[in-house]
C-alpha cells in the first residue's frame, strides 16, 4: 500500500500549495485592517482571473481530489477487512476529503463564477461592487478553511505512519522468555548446591612428599 500513501500525501500537498497562492489576493480581505477599497479591487481582479481560466485546470484539481480520495478509500477499506492500515486515519482523511470537495463544489466554484470577466471599467462605482465584495470574503474565508482541513489530513497521515511504526526490539542481552515469565521465588529443593570442584579453587591437596617434610617424618 505504498504507492496509496504516496498518491494521498502527493495529492494533499498540491492542493495544498494551490490554496496558499491565493493569500496574495486573501490576506488583503482578512488580515488588513483596516480593509481599504483599493486591497478590495486587487483582490476581485485576482479572481477576475480565475474565474476566466481554461476549464481544463479546473478539471484538473477535480481529478487530483478523486485520486486521493480513491486512494485513501481504498486503502480505508483493506484495513477494515484486517489487511493492514488504520481504519481510524485513513476514516478521518476521508471525512476531510469528503468536506473538502462540498466546499471546492458548493461554495468555492459558484462564487468564482459570480465574479466577471472582464470587470468593469469604474469598479468601485459600480452596482455590482459590493455583491463582489461579498464574493472575495466568502472565497478568502473558504480558502482558509480548505487549509486547515488539508493540514488536517497531512497530520492524520503523519499519525498513521507513527502508528504503524514497528516498536524497538530488545536489547541482545535481554532473555525473551526470561523477560515475559514472572519471577518465583527459589527454593533449596529447587535449587540444589552447586558441587565445588577443588580444582577451581585456589587451594590444592598436599602431596606424600610436602606432607612427609612438613610433619618431619
């Protein structure tokens, strides 16, 4: 199942990479204060642009979710039927994936697609300023929780690779079966007195001849 975790992590960090290229036009709607009229139209003309893109790189994102998605279903289901993975990871990925694609599908692409091309020529003047101003908001905030949830499920994968870590074998002088078998306490009958071989020892029985001349025999 490796080239499953390779095809989920690859896909998350695309999409990833994609979103953050929209903080040159989101940063001026969120983190601005205060949010001038000028941030606001560079911002509507940034997904002015967008939203006259060719429709194949639109289709494109659509088949890099599918992928993950497929990929991390998959992989979701060979560990439910106890072939390998965790079903909890790989079933919150999913979930994010799921959430994801409602949000790119629901929110994101219809408003996109509310936002001309090209704009007009007296932007702030127009009827249609504060309809777009609306739309740029709701798309900066969009992008900001489609980050979070990739960043969601780049963790969820780090924790599946944790968990899946074998654990660290014993050190060599440590006895398996010695390790996993409680203790008892011993006994004489159980345990006999070793026999002393002397000639272990530093002693050494005398001879005739030392035993003769120490006596004075």
């Amino acid at each position: 199942m490796v080239w499953r975790t390779t095809l989920v992590t690859m896909s998350t960090c695309f999409l990833l990479g994609t979103t953050f290229t929209h903080w040159i036009a989101d940063h001026n709607v969120l983190w601005r204060s205060p949010v001038t009229p000028d941030a606001l139209v560079t911002s509507i003309k940034y997904y002015s642009y967008i939203s006259n893109a060719p429709n194949g790189m639109g289709w494109f994102y659509i088949a890099v979710g599918i992928v993950a998605l497929l990929s991390a279903g998959g992989r979701a289901v060979k560990g439910y039927q106890g072939q390998g993975g965790e079903v909890l990871f790989d079933g919150g990925s999913i979930v994010l994936w799921a959430a994801i694609a409602y949000t790119q599908v629901a929110e994101v692409y219809p408003t996109i697609k509310r936002i001309p091309s090209p704009l007009p020529a007296s932007l702030i003047e127009d009827k249609s300023y504060p309809e777009l101003v609306t739309a740029v908001r709701d798309l900066a905030t969009n992008n900001i929780m489609t980050a979070v949830m990739l960043t969601g499920i780049m963790l969820l994968q780090a924790g599946r690779y944790y968990s899946k870590a074998p654990a660290g074998d014993l050190p060599p002088s440590v006895d398996v079966s010695a390790a996993s078998t409680p203790g008892r306490a011993s006994s004489p009958e159980s345990d006999p007195t070793p026999v002393i071989k002397r000639s272990g020892t530093p002693f050494r029985e005398l001879t005739a001849e030392e035993s003769a001349e120490l006596t004075g025999r």
